[in-house]
C-alpha cells in the first residue's frame, strides 16, 4: 500500500504518482468559511486554494507523504509558497506548467515532468523506469476513457446520469485513497448504471464551465429543474482530458503532449481560439441549450473567460446565465432565484 | 494638579474623557453627528461638567477617532491605535494585545512591556468584522444591535454563515430567515463569523496573551465569548470599554506635560 | 437636466477621442510643458514628460506599428524592431488624470468585467472599448507576474483583430527555463517582424540592448545615490520614474533621462540640498502607488519627514545584457525578476533593500484586485517582524480613486509613523 502524493491542479499527471507506488489523492478544500487560511492568505485570493489550506491547517486531511503544487495559476503560486510553512505536511514538490499549447512548450513540459519523477522518486523506494510510467500511463487512460464513455451516453441520451452523480463520482475518483477504492468507485457507478436514474428528459440540457465547481452545484441546478448534461471545469469533464496518440519512446513527452493538449482551462491564454473551438463541439455534440458560468469570486482567469464565454453564447445565441460563488456553500440562496429565474426562460 | 482630556471621535459616537492626576474625574459617550467640531466641544464641556472642572484649568487635549483632524483646540492628534495601547496600558499594563472592534475599522495592536505599540494591523477592505457589520446584519434581522450579545447567549448553536462579504452575508442571513431558523441561532452566527475575522487579524499579528478589548463591540457579550473560544483563552474586558480610545488620548495629554 | 451638461456629455467624449488623434494638440501639449520647463524641480522629470508625450503621440498618430505590451515585457525586443510600445496599463494610470476614468469603468463594468479584477485592467479595458486607446498592429504580453495581464491582453487582441503573442515565464531560473524563454522571445520578435512587415535590422535590435544597458548603468548610479543621508529626493518626486521600468527600457530616452537624474542626484548630494528640512525615518515603498491625488505623500514626507528612500520597483534585479547572444540575455533578464518563483526570493531581495538604503520601516501598498504582489505577504511580515522592522500594509486602489478612503488612509499611516517613533 502506497503513501498519499496530494495534488490540486488538474495539468498534474497523476501517472507519474502513480507508477512511483505512490496514491494519488486530489485536494478539494471543505465547506464553510476558511478563518485560519485567511491569517496567512489575503482577503481577495481564491476561495479554492484558502479552503485547501484550511483542511491543511485543520489536519483534516489523511496523511500525506508530499504535495505537487503545479504553480498554474496566481493563486496556486502563493499558495506553493505559503503550503510548506503554514500548512502542509511531507514534502511540497512545485511544479511549472505553460500556458501555451506548441512544441516548445511541450518539450518544456516534459523536461519539468522528469524533473518532477526525479524529485517523487526521492521520496520513495524506488527509481522510475520508463516501462512503469507507461503501464501507469495506459491504465489511467482506460479509466479515462471507460468515464469518457460513460459521460458521452449520457448525453446521447442512452443513460440517465445525474450531474450530481457524475460529479460525486468523479471527486470519489479523485480522492479515492486506495487503488481498491479507486476500482470499488468505479465498478459503483457502473452498477448505477444498469439502475434506473431519475429521468431529466425534457429538461433543458446545460452545460456547466467556469473555476473549479463547487460539489453542490450540479445537484442544485437539477434540483430546481435544469439538467447538468456536461461539466467544464478542472474537477468535471476536463480533467478526463482527451484520447492523443500514443507516442514512442519518451513517456514525459506523451504525459506533455496529453495534459497540455487535453480540453484546456482559461489559464492557457495563449490558447484561447482551441478554447472556443472545444466549447463549439460540446454544443453541437452534446445539444446544448444554455450555459451556466460559475465565476469563482477572485479568479481572474474565470472573469475574463465568462467574458468570452460571452460572445460565444450571443454568436450561437445561447442563453446564458453568470453564478459568482464563493467556494464556501453559502451561496444557495442567491444562485437558487438567478438559476430558477434562468430556467424559467426556456 | 494636573487636568488633562482626551476626545475620541469616531464614526457613530464621541467619547470624551477628563482625568485629574492620573484619575478619570468625567466621562460622556455621545451619538457622533455631522458637525465633528461642534459634538467635540459638547462632549468636552459636559466631561468637565461631570467632574467639576472648568475649561480654564484644562493643561491638555489630545484628539483621537476618524474626527481627530478636526478638533482644532485639541493640542495634539493621535490615532486610536495608540490610544487604545495606552488606555489599556493604565487599566492592566500586563495586557500583550488590545482587540478593538469599532463602528469603521476593527484592529489588534501588539503592545511591548512598556505599553508602546509594538505593530497593529487593521480589517481589510472587503472584510467584514466591523461595528458596522453587526449593524447592517441587525436590521436585516429587525432587531436592536444593543440585544444581539444577550440574544445570541441564549442560542444551543449557531447557524453557519459561510460568507465575510457583508453583501453575501446579508443575502444568506435572508434565506436563514426565510428558512425558519432562530433569529438567536443566526445572531451567534454571525458572532461567530466576525470573531473568526477578527481572530485570524489577530493570528497575522501574532497576539499572545494576556488580551483585552475595547470598543463598543466589546460590550457585545456574544462576540467576546466567540472570540474567547476562537483564540482559546480568556479576554479582558474594562467596565467601560467605549472610552478607552478617549482615556488613552487624556492619558497621552498627560503625559506630554511631564 | 441642464442643456449644458447635455451639450458636454455628448461632446466631451468625441472631443477627447479626436484631440488624441490630432498632431496639434501634441505640438500644444508640449509648448505649454516647455513654457513651464523652470518650474520643475527636476529636470530629468520634464525630460521624462517630453519624452513621454513624443511616445503617446507615436502611438496615437500611429506613426509606426503600435505594439501593446503589459509592463513586464522585455520592451527592449519593441524598440529594437523599431516598433511603437504602448503599454495599457500605464496609459490606465495617466487616464485617471484625464477625466476619462469614470466613464472606462462603467464601459467595463457594464461589460461584465468585474470589481474584483484589478482596476488598472479594467480601466484599460474600458477606455480601449469607449475609444480612447490607439488601437494595436499586434499585441505581447508576458504571464508574470499577474493573471489578470495576459486574460486583458488577449481579450484586447481579439477585440481588435490583431496577433497576440504570449511569452510564457516559469518559475524556475534553470536551463531549462532560459532555454524555453530564450527561444519563445527569438520566436515573438520574428513572429512580430512577419507580421507587421517591418525589416529585420540586427544593428538596430543590437543598439536597443546597448541602449537598455546604459539605462541600467544610470539607474543603479541613482540608486547608489539614494543610499545616502539624507536623501536628496522624496519618493513623491522619485516615483514617477518608475514607469520607465515599465515602458522604457531598450529606448535611447530612458537611458538619457536616468543619466539626467543621476547628475542632478549627485550635485544636490554634493551642495548638501536634503529632500525634506528633517528626516525623521526612512522608508522603503512596495508595489506602486495611487495615480490620482492623495495626501498620502505629504503626510509622509512633508508632514513627518518619513522620507520613501527607494522603490521596490526601482530595484535593478537583473545582470547587464549581452548583444551578441540577445534572446538568451533578455530571457536571463526576464527570469531575474525577484517577484518570480517562491516568496522566499522576493523577501530576500527586499531584506537587502532595508539594508542598503537603511531603512527605518516598510509599506507596502495593497493595490485592490493585484493579487501578485499582495497574496503571500504574510510570509513578507513575518520575515520583517523578526528583523523588528516596522511594516505597514496600505491598502488602497491604484487608479479607481472611489475606492480611496482618507480617513482610513491617514489612521493608519498616522498609527504606522506612531509605531516608528516608538521603536
């Protein structure tokens, strides 16, 4: 049984935790307010990264025998800094991931990603050989690739999923502490799906984008009458990335290639036309009837992707509705009038 | 003999205190209106109407509050941060942190052994944790601020109020209320919510003990229990801790004359 | 409503757009800061405001391609193609004093683009969507040390229809990384040169290098000269220089106005000429300061005699450039910067900006929505704490003057001072 690497962002490949023999273990904060993160992290920083270090200080957290901080975003630069001395516990590993999606870019990216498996490796037992990171790298694509699967009959209509479920399944997923648990969430949901589902037929079919989604959402947004059909966000469909060819020889530049290449998120600003592009197929592909944003408050990512969100939505003319959100789950009572007032316009 | 005062002028109420010899001989809280100088100068004559003292025998004014720049007979301005450190100072000179909770800025001042101010650090912008806040979350409660510390003692819990943004906090204390929780279950919320504010100002400063607290929100018993369980220990509170700012500030007069 | 104020709402806006484009009103604007040229304390400050003008008129009379930049791009790259730099933000800070501010805000905020972002990029965003901004040939921007930089930038190019170019900055300073930038920069200049078709001129790009080393020659000699006591300038005055940093470097201009202030530093030095009648404390200022009037200076300095001895942003954080192997030296240059990488750098080199200019107490000030600067400030507190170095964090906003409050403002400057007096 392995020791638990933490992770936050989703460009951090997990296959290289994985073949080391370690678990990785995503960090999604906690409910409620963040008072002890807030003595070391400023008022206007984003609620995601206070939460998790609130869990962090809280010792809310199993034990974790290090962290990969990937300095993606402002935010999880300040907290890379902050995270080993105010906060986590084993060892903080950083790493740097580009905003570009070119060739340079990749070969940058993986030289970081060995560096990286050199420094996990450290804490472990063993060295990473080549043929273990590419038995990782094939057995987390096929999990993958079964959600992918999974999520794609949804919208095709031949399976009634909840978002709500899929949602919870995919934080299951990503939390999961043991490889058994991992396998044990994977074969609950497929019994799920031979259950009958509540049927959301009917409803209008929705896509959810925007910084990392809070839990309840979904679930919310269904039980007012919507239907989350796909989830755009680091915790939802993006983090299932994409199928890329598989590469000969160097498995840091496959790693590169899949997570860099995969649907991106509003930090790759160099890369925003493949962003719109990606937003055009989930509409025509999984017949979207409206969009709702979820604009972390303090993201500066989110504020200026919702305003190309924006003009995406007024070109295809879709409606679309903008939700600020705290990360808290206080924040109910005022998304419950905006989403059902929405809804109410189709 | 020597007759000093100190006038606090803040943003909802002006304090005048007049001490003789180290002694406080009168003392008056006043609603703050819109003339500062004017209320000033009313807060000041009917301190020394208390203590029996008249204008003449005055040797030092020193102004403090949001108003301070205002008092043009005051002979000396002095923030309240470092009239707080010093009333306290005279009160309990043991005391290693001031919390001051007022109407526009809460703040923990860090004092050293001889009472002097050590560092301080004050509410952010966006933050709630404030006299104010507590106002704003009273009416939207429709109930007297003055009733908020009893009424949330009585309360088995709080509710949880998840946002500091008064904004956000105002519309979740609105669906607390239309969900049908205890008006006392939110109100210790709230407490609770601006004691874990004002805690984590105090942990960026790194307080120790012993701490006291001054300020009208002091006289909130709900946020001083939440306060105390926040930080783990016990908090002093003065008697009057309203006038702190204006006896700190006589107390500065004071000793400017020695 | 007043006919008048009719007549002006309506035409103020258009008058304003059109006097930017007219070669008038830049011939005008110089003449009355020419007639003026006495009254100005330092004369490498009306340099600056000449030079400055020339530049905004380049840009609005579109007098070679324009290239917008954010304020952390190596301009040198700008000025060695013979472009036109115009860097937003900076034109955000000069906005507020035109009058247009207010008006760019609504635009901004009526566009979704929120309170919580930094207002410097709202303010841009809002004056280049109401008109007010020489519209970009092609658009660089660099992803340190803000978020909200690159976002702005390249909504800005597609709102324009222009090429926008990203120059990714890591963390590290490795190999690895000056390779990776080093190439990314070689890439941009090319990219630029293609795209606005102006010819490749080696000797040129190589002059703008040797032009940014000079700059970097004089500003550390200015430096050197604010080390002193006293200090023969007040932060107020030593401010506005800053925004070369920003916008000059790689220009002939810069170099000559830091020589200019150089001369006039070391001559006040010599005839003992102190920047304030008394200096009662040294401070050190971080990050920038509000653009429209405050009182925040002169109570500091006039008032009190806390005199900012230096600027964070003043710090020369990088080794002099090698012409001959430009991308890797800018891309060295780049990856110096002390705001970069773990917060542990950034503290390290402001500890040893309180040593050399000796310094009695730090302020930093909040700009609201500036994350980058402000987030991990916590570890920067600690840090000074145990070096028992008073430390004031201001909080404020730049150029969204609604969000100043004075008396907060002067409490805490006032207790800050207090504090400094009683160590």
């Amino acid at each position: 049984m392995g020791a638990l690497i933490g992770w936050f962002c989703h460009y951090t490949p997990v296959e290289i935790i994985t073949a080391l023999g370690f678990i990785p273990y995503r960090l999604l904060g906690r409910e409620g307010n963040t008072p002890r993160a807030d003595t070391y992290l400023v008022g206007n920083l984003c609620p995601y990264v206070k939460s998790c270090l609130e869990t962090a200080i809280r010792q809310e957290l199993p034990p974790l025998a290090g962290t990969v901080i990937a300095r993606s975003c402002n935010a999880m630069i300040h907290l890379a800094s902050t995270w080993p001395r105010y906060g986590g516990q084993g060892a903080t590993l950083v790493l740097d991931v580009p905003r570009r999606l070119d060739e340079e870019a990749v070969l940058y990216y993986s030289q970081n990603l060995r560096r990286l498996a050199g420094e996990l490796a450290w804490l472990g037992e063993r060295q990473l050989e080549d043929s273990l990171l590419w038995q990782a790298i094939d057995a987390w694509e096929e999990q993958r690739s079964y959600w992918r699967g999974l999520l794609a009959a949804r919208a095709r209509g031949e399976i009634c999923l909840s978002g709500s479920d899929v949602m919870a399944w995919l934080d299951g997923w990503q939390t999961c502490a043991t490889a058994a648990g991992r396998d044990k969430g994977q074969a609950g949901s497929a019994a799920i799906e031979q259950q009958s589902r509540p049927d959301f037929r009917g409803r209008p079919r929705l896509m959810l984008a925007g910084s990392i989604l809070p839990a309840e959402l979904p679930a919310l947004i269904e039980e007012w009458g919507g239907w989350s059909v796909f989830e755009d966000a680091c915790n939802g469909r993006r983090f299932l990335l994409a199928e890329v060819a598989r590469e000969t020889g160097d498995p840091y530049l496959h790693l590169a290639r899949l997570y860099l290449g995969g649907p991106p998120c509003p930090r790759m600003v160099a890369d925003q036309t493949r962003r719109q592009q990606y937003w055009a197929g989930v509409v025509d592909d999984y017949q979207i009837d409206g969009v709702i944003y979820h604009v972390m408050k303090f993201c500066d990512a989110a504020i200026y992707d919702f305003r190309a969100m924006k003009d995406f939505c007024d070109r295809r003319g879709l409606p679309l509705l903008r939700l600020d959100g705290d990360y808290t789950g206080g924040a109910r009572g005022q998304w419950q009038t905006r989403v059902e007032a929405f809804l109410e316009m189709f | 003999m020597t007759v000093t005062a100190g006038l606090d002028l803040g943003s909802l109420t002006t304090k005048a205190v007049v001490i003789r010899d180290g002694v406080i001989a009168g003392s008056v809280v006043m609603k703050s209106g819109v003339q500062s100088e004017d209320i000033a100068w009313r807060a000041l004559k009917a301190a020394l109407d208390q203590a029996g003292i008249g204008e003449e025998q005055v040797d030092g004014i020193v102004a403090t509050g949001y108003g301070r720049v205002r008092v043009p007979f005051a002979h000396h301005k002095v923030t309240e941060i470092t009239c707080h450190a010093r009333g306290i100072y005279h009160l309990w000179p043991e005391v290693a942190t001031v919390i001051d909770i007022g109407g526009q800025d809460s703040k923990v001042i860090l004092l050293d052994r001889g009472g002097k101010v050590r560092d301080f650090v004050m509410n952010e912008k966006c933050a709630a944790g404030t006299g104010r806040f507590l106002e704003v979350m009273a009416r939207s409660l429709e109930v007297n601020v003055e009733e908020m510390g009893e009424l949330s003692l009585a309360a088995p819990r709080g509710a949880s109020i998840s946002s500091m943004c008064t904004v956000f906090a105002e519309s979740e204390v609105v669906s607390l209320v239309a969900e049908g929780r205890p008006v006392a279950e939110i109100i210790r919320g709230l407490h609770e919510a601006v004691a874990q504010r004002v805690a984590a100002m105090a942990s960026r400063v790194g307080w120790e003990e012993p701490v006291a607290m001054t300020g009208g929100v002091a006289k909130n018993r709900g946020v001083v229990k939440s306060l105390e369980d926040n930080l783990g220990t016990a908090i002093r509170v003065p008697p009057d801790p309203q006038i702190i700012g204006a006896l700190g500030a006589a107390l500065l007069a004071a000793d400017s004359k020695k | 409503m007043d006919i008048y104020q009719l007549i002006r709402f309506h035409l103020a806006g258009p008058l304003r757009r059109r006097a930017f484009k007219s070669p008038w009103a830049y011939r005008l604007l110089k003449q009355l800061v020419a007639a003026q040229k006495k009254r100005y304390s330092w004369q490498a400050a009306y340099e600056l405001l000449l030079n400055t003008i020339d530049q905004v008129a380049a840009a609005y009379l579109q007098q070679g391609p324009v290239v917008w930049h954010n304020v952390f791009f190596p301009t040198e790259i700008l000025y060695g193609l013979g472009l036109v730099p115009f860097a937003p933000e900076a034109a955000a800070a000069v906005a507020v004093g035109l009058g247009v501010a207010e008006e760019a805000f609504r635009v901004a905020e009526g566009d979704w683009v929120s309170g919580e972002s930094c207002s410097f990029h709202r303010l841009a965003y809002g004056c280049d969507r109401a008109g007010y901004l020489p519209p970009p040939g092609a658009v660089v921007c660099s992803s340190h040390l803000c978020d909200a930089a690159p976002q702005s930038l390249a909504a800005a190019a597609g709102y324009h229809h222009v090429p926008f170019y990203l120059l990714d900055v890591p963390h590290r300073q490795d190999a690895a990384a000056i390779n990776y930038v080093a190439r990314q920069l070689k890439s941009i200049t090319f990219s630029l040169a293609d795209a606005l078709g102006v010819p490749w001129d080696q000797e040129r790009f190589q002059e703008a290098l040797l032009a940014s080393n000079t700059a970097r020659e004089h500003l550390l000699a200015v430096n050197r000269l604010r080390r002193q006591r006293p200090a023969c300038i007040r932060g107020d005055e030593a401010h506005g220089f800053i925004y070369l940093m920003l916008a000059g470097f790689g220009s002939e201009a810069a170099a000559a106005v830091y020589r200019q202030l150089a001369a006039e530093l070391e001559q006040r030095w010599r005839e003992q000429r102190r920047a304030v009648p008394e200096e009662r404390a040294r401070l050190l200022w971080l990050h920038l300061r509000p653009y429209y009037p405050t009182e925040i200076f002169n109570l500091l300095e006039q008032e009190a005699g806390a005199v900012v001895v230096f600027e964070e942003m003043h710090h020369v954080y990088w080794e002099p450039l090698d012409p001959a192997r430009p991308f890797y030296s800018l891309a060295g240059k780049v990856l110096s910067h002390h705001g970069l990488g773990c917060m542990s750098r950034r503290i390290e080199a402001i500890l040893a900006m309180v040593d050399a200019y000796q310094v009695d107490g730090v302020i930093h000030f909040a700009h609201w929505g500036c994350r980058q600067s402000t987030a991990g400030l916590r570890l920067l507190q600690d840090a000074l704490r145990d070096r028992e170095i008073p430390f004031l964090n201001l909080e404020g906003d730049c150029v969204d003057k609604s969000k100043y409050a004075p008396g907060a403002t002067r409490t805490r400057l006032e207790g800050f001072l207090e504090m400094l007096r009683a160590v």
